[in-house]
C-alpha cells in the first residue's frame, strides 16, 4: 500500500464523516427552525390582521353545522359493497424467466 492511497483513503473518510456531521446539524435543528419560522408568520400575519375591525365570526352552531354536513357528504361517497371475496386458482405454465437455475453465474460454476 503506497502512500498516494492512504492520502486518498483519509481524505475520503474525512469527507465522508464531515458530511454525516452537516446532515445531523441541519436534521436536529430541523424543528426549531420550523418553529421559528412558525413564530415569525404569526408575527407577521397579527401585524397585518387586526381582529377588533372584522366584523367575520363564525359562532359554533355554523361550525358544527360545516362538519355535520362534511361528515355526511364524505359518508356518502363509499358505495356499500358485498364482502364475498372469491380467489381462483390459475395454472401457470413453465417460463425459464422464473426459474432460479440461470439465475446463478455460469463463470463461478466453472471456476472450481
């Protein structure tokens, strides 16, 4: 083993190791950056909506008359169906596509 490839070899597990470092960085903080960006547009959208001067307010009745009416549209688009499954047997034929025998290396066979 000459020199060049212990060079190459250390260098490339450097690499690969500062890399492996960066991804875990970047996914262990993943979470407080989507918190933070979390924050800050709900920052921006109080600054920008002042509730006291809309006069839109949905009351409960009219959000639970919303979900009544999801609830039975999203009921209503399964079809009743019979639960009688059937299974029939289908002969196949012989396809070498399937068989494991060509599967394994002619040269390995030969080699011994």
């Amino acid at each position: 083993m000459d020199s060049s490839a212990l060079i190459i070899a250390v260098v490339g597990y450097t690499i690969v190791f500062v890399a492996l470092v960066i991804l875990w960085l970047i996914f262990a903080n993943l979470p407080r950056l989507f918190l933070l960006f979390r924050k800050w547009k709900y920052k921006l959208a109080q600054k920008d909506h002042d509730c006291d001067k809309c006069d839109e307010f949905i009351t409960g009745q009219e959000n639970a008359a919303i979900a009544v009416a999801l609830f039975l549209f999203f009921n209503e688009l399964h079809d009743e169906e019979s639960t009688l499954m059937t299974i029939k047997k289908v002969k196949k034929d012989y396809s070498p596509w399937s068989s494991k025998v060509y599967t394994t290396n002619a040269f390995q066979r030969n080699k011994y």
